[in-house]
C-alpha cells in the first residue's frame, strides 16, 4: 500500500501545448506537468524549459497575445489567472477565419 502525498505537496498542473508551439519547439512534450501558482508563474517556467516559448505566449506589454488562448479548467485565462492545484491548461492558437 503507498502512502499519500503530504497535504502540504500541491499536484502539478497538467498544460496541454498547441500543436504549433511543440512544431516551434521540437524538443518540447505536448503535455507537461508543471508547479505554477498562477498562469505567469506557468508561463515562466515553461520558457525556463524551452526558452524563447514566453515570447511566442506572451507580448511585450505583457499579456498574453491575441493569437493566443490560455483556458484554465475550462474557462480563458489571463497571467493574473491563479492555478489550484492539479489545475488542467490548455495553451491552444486561436482559430480565426472570414
């Protein structure tokens, strides 16, 4: 029988990559699974795995870029957007079209 995690070790959250960032970065896995307390903090240390991966999220202002979606358990995301433990992202390219 194992034992249970400590109340105090929050699950990682699970962050499901666009297929155009892992194009972009081949090195990268389409889901990972990251500590983070908020979207910025994820944001961060995905960029800390695959640099350059914050500037193709993120603008200079910054926030996350209009071609881009960030959708935590289900709803759109900003940096400020706190992540519960074992949260579920996605981190997807909008879909446009006339």
């Amino acid at each position: 029988m194992s034992a249970a995690a400590p109340a105090t070790e929050a699950r990682p959250a699970v962050v499901r990559l666009a297929p155009l960032l892992v194009t972009l970065f081949p090195e990268a896995d389409r889901v990972v699974e990251l500590q983070a307390a908020s979207v910025r903090e994820l944001i961060d240390a995905l960029d800390e795995r695959w640099p350059g991966m914050r500037d193709r999220i993120c603008d200079s202002r910054p926030a996350i870029r209009r071609h881009m979606n960030v959708f935590v358990d289900g709803r759109r995301g900003r940096l400020d957007t706190e992540l519960r433990p074992g949260a579920d992202v996605f981190i997807l390219t909008a879909i446009s079209g006339g």
